[in-house]
C-alpha cells in the first residue's frame, strides 16, 4: 500500500525541510530528501530503500538510492542543524509550559 508523498504530508513536514534547502545544490536533492524523510516517518516497519520506494508516491527507487548513497551531502551539517531545530523546539515548548 502506497502511504506516503509529500504532497500528503502535514504543512510542518514542508516548513521542516525547507529549513535544510541551504544544504543541497539542486532541487532533485532536495525532493530527494523530503522522499526519504517521509519513508522514515511513515508507518512501514521496514526502512530500506526499496520499502521506501514501494510504500511512496511518485518515488523511483533509483533516484532514491541515488540520493543516499552519491549525492553530495554533508551528514554532519544536516545533524547539527537538526539538533539546533530541536534545542530550539524544546527551549520554546518549555517556556511556554512555565
């Protein structure tokens, strides 16, 4: 069953990844990533690349695993600006909370 593409996904799943955009060169990276995110989050127990094509819309399993394993990307960018997101997430939820 076909579960996810990005056009389902909630509004905050685009405004997260354009938070990354300054990360990759060209655009088919950046679909790239919203295309593997999105297998990630979805509800399949298996998160390999071919599941991931199989469970999305409009994902080739070729430019999918093209993404993951040639593009140039840089992990550790990518993981810091997801830790700062969160630490900035949290610290605003919890002055909220105070």
């Amino acid at each position: 069953m076909k579960e996810t593409t990005p056009a389902a996904m909630p509004p905050c799943f685009e405004r997260w990844c354009q938070k990354f955009d300054d990360c990759w060169k060209k655009q088919p990276q950046k679909t790239g990533f919203r295309h593997y995110l999105g297998g990630l989050l979805g509800e399949s127990e298996r998160k390999n690349i071919s599941q991931i094509a199989n469970n999305s819309i409009g994902v080739v399993y070729n430019r999918l695993h093209h993404f993951i394993a040639d593009s140039p990307w840089n992990a550790n960018l990518i993981n810091e600006r997801r830790q700062g997101d969160n630490q900035q997430t949290f610290s605003c939820q919890n002055s909220v909370e105070d």
